[in-house]
C-alpha cells in the first residue's frame, strides 16, 4: 500500500484562499477505499475524508477552512517589546488510506506534509502569483544581507505621528528563525546611535509596538545600548526609523535578512481631537490610521417601553421605560490621502477585526461603512474619507 502526493499545498497557505492537495493511492481498487486527511496543530485536530474522483482514481482536500481553526490571533498589547501575535501556525498534514470490509483506517504507507497556516487572505485573481514566491512574505532562512523580508502589511512607508501614537510592525517566520530584532534610530536633537531591540520568536507571528509611544517606554534592559527608549527621543519634527531583522542571533550581523525602513515623523499639535484606528490586514497583521480632522461622537440609544398603569381605577396610564441599551458610534474624517494611502485603507473597511484607540486603550469596534471607492488622484484630484465605526460594547441604561 502506499499514498502519493501529487499536488501540493505551498508552504505558506493563506487561510483565505481557496487551495486544493491531491492525492493517489495504488490501492484505491480495494472495497470501501476513501481517502483521510488528518490535520493537526499545537491546539487541536482533524480527520477529513474524501472518496476517490472516478475518472482519475485522485482525492482531493480542501484544508483551508480546517487549518484556519488552529489559528489563534491575539488582540495587539499596547506594552513595549516582542509578543506573539497568533496569526501563523505551523499545520501538520498526514494522509492515509481507509479499506476493507468493515472499512479499516491502514496504519502504514502515509504520505506527510506541513505548512504555515496564515491568517491571510489575497484576491483571488491575484492568489497565484502572490503566493509564487512566498519566502517574499515569510522569513524561512537568513539570507546574506539583503532586504528581502515583508512586513504583514501594505502601509506606507512613513506616516506621521504624535509621540504618544501606537504602531505595530509584525511578520511571519518559521522554525528556522530563532530570533528577531527591530533595528531603531531617532534622527533629532541629540545624537543616538542606532540600538536593538531583540526577543527570541514565540511562534511564528513575532509583533512588536514600534510607534513612538512603544519605543519611548522601552526599558534600558530592552535595548541594546542600555539606554531607556526615552533617551535622546525625537521632539517636535523628528523622525524615528525602524526595521526588523530576522535571523539565529536576532541582531543585524554579517547575515541577515532584513525589512525595508518605516519612518515616522513627530508632530504633536493637533488642530482637533484625532482618533486612531487600528485594524486587522489582509495578511492578518496590525495596520493604524490617524483620523485627524473633525471627527464626532454620536449615541444611538434603543429604548422599550411598556403601559403603565399608575391607578386602581385605571386613569393615570402612561409609557414606562422597560430598558436602555446604547452604544458609541464614532464619525471619522481623514485628512487628504495619496493614492498608496487610499488603495491600503481599504483594508480597514473589510477588516475582521477593528479597534480605536480611547484614553490608551484598545477598545473593539466594528466598521459601519460598507462602501469604499478607491479614488486616484489623477482622475479625482485630492480626496478624503469618511469612516462610521460603533464601538462593540452595548451599554445599560439603570
């Protein structure tokens, strides 16, 4: 007996998308032959089963859907330094045949793969060239000093912050990658040489606070020149640089593999109350956005009433409040956005998972705009845009 995988699943496999395994077997004339796909994970598993395609004697799988439930995203910590953002597990695949009368699982002659299950999920149409070339979006092994590595995410590569903004920059890596460092330089005021901030890799979906606000409250222990991260930060009109590296040692030594830079411009006045909104990408890593023109608060209250009756004789009768719920809603105004800014953004209005930034903290959201035109600057000149979000929680009136 033997099973043989014909075609195979890429390393790397956006949850999302929809991807087929195909398997044969030299046994598939015996009585009651199905095919069985066990998956497994760090958290749970599953048996799959699947009859032989008549014409080729093949079995084909579907796992995305399977593999998706053994991924566990973790709402980002607003806290300094490395953390495990729960959005890339490592699936394991094993593949048997199942014959005979009764039908029997056979114990020998399986076929095994594994993969990375990402929590990610491209356009279809663009699915097959995306994930061509998938150690573009993942760190397998180290690289000679190259930029070769992608952060989970399309954002641009500078924004501009107030030095009490969050930020997080994440990526996907494998076993092989035991380390991971983010590369940092303020360029302002006074001089402070480049510095490292390390961890080693809990997972493969390291993510790290690296806004002004996460480095400014790093520890001395926590970088790599034994200096606080508020030391010599960046005033007003400063910019702050960061890049993750990825490697054994979790440094920028002679081998590395490497992110592009992220830049951040300091700039702490603020014409209105901004809001900062952050959200789940396409690649299942965390994306922000500013809202920094008039952005306004609203409640939407539901109320049930009931007749009440205030008399014995039945004349004074009136509606009485039975209960109040309500909720937040939030009315945001972006400033101008460029093209690159309008294409990404569109990610926050499909997002799974939203939340905005209230007295600094995290609070869950759900985005009430369904519709997003991506506008071009060529044929709309400058544009903004106008997000509704409610906050998740339902609130009792007593």
């Amino acid at each position: 007996m033997s099973i043989t995988i014909v075609s195979s699943l890429p390393a790397l496999l956006p949850v999302g998308n929809s991807d087929v395994v195909v398997v044969s077997s030299n046994l598939t004339a015996s009585a009651n032959f199905r095919y069985i796909c066990d998956v497994s994970g760090s958290t749970a598993s599953a048996r799959l089963k699947c009859d032989k395609l008549p014409s080729s004697s093949y079995g084909f799988f579907g796992v995305s859907k399977v593999v998706e439930t053994l991924i566990l995203p973790a709402v980002p910590q607003t806290t300094s330094g490395w953390q495990s953002g729960g959005y890339a597990v490592k699936a394991n695949l094993t593949f048997r045949e199942e014959y005979g009368n009764p039908p029997t699982v056979a114990t020998g002659g399986t076929a095994s793969a594994s993969l990375i299950a990402w929590q990610a999920a491209f356009r279809q149409q663009d699915y097959n060239t995306a994930i061509a070339a998938p150690t573009t979006y993942y760190a397998a092994t180290v690289n000679s000093d190259a930029v070769a590595l992608k952060v989970v995410s399309n954002r641009p590569t500078s924004q501009t912050l107030t030095s009490g903004s969050n930020d997080f920059l994440s990526m996907v890596v494998n076993t092989a990658v035991t380390g991971v460092a983010l590369r940092v330089t303020y360029n302002s005021g006074t001089p402070r040489a480049a510095f490292f901030v390390t961890g080693s890799v809990s997972g493969l979906a390291p993510i790290i606070n690296a806004g002004p606000r996460g480095l400014y409250n790093l520890t001395a222990g926590q970088c790599s020149d034994g200096s606080a991260g508020s030391v010599n930060f960046p005033t007003q009109g400063g910019t702050i640089e960061v890049q993750i590296a990825a490697n054994a040692a979790g440094t920028l030594t002679s081998a590395f593999s490497r992110t592009q830079a992220y830049t951040y411009t300091i700039d702490n006045c603020e014409r209105y109350d901004q809001l900062r909104v952050f959200f789940r990408n396409m690649y299942g890593g965390i994306d922000a956005y500013t809202f920094t023109k008039k952005n306004r608060q609203s409640v939407n209250v539901n109320r049930q009433t009931y007749g009440y009756n205030n008399s014995v004789y039945g004349d004074d009768q009136f509606d009485k409040q039975w209960s109040v719920t309500y909720r937040d809603t939030y009315n945001l105004q972006s400033d101008w956005l460029t093209d690159a800014e309008f294409s990404w953004l569109q990610e926050m209005i499909y997002a799974p998972e939203c939340w905005i930034e209230l007295s600094g903290a995290l609070v869950p959201v759900v985005v009430q705009t369904n519709t997003y035109n991506v506008m071009k600057r060529i044929n709309d000149r400058l544009q903004a845009i106008t997000v509704d979000v409610q906050v998740g929680y339902e609130n009792t009136a007593l």
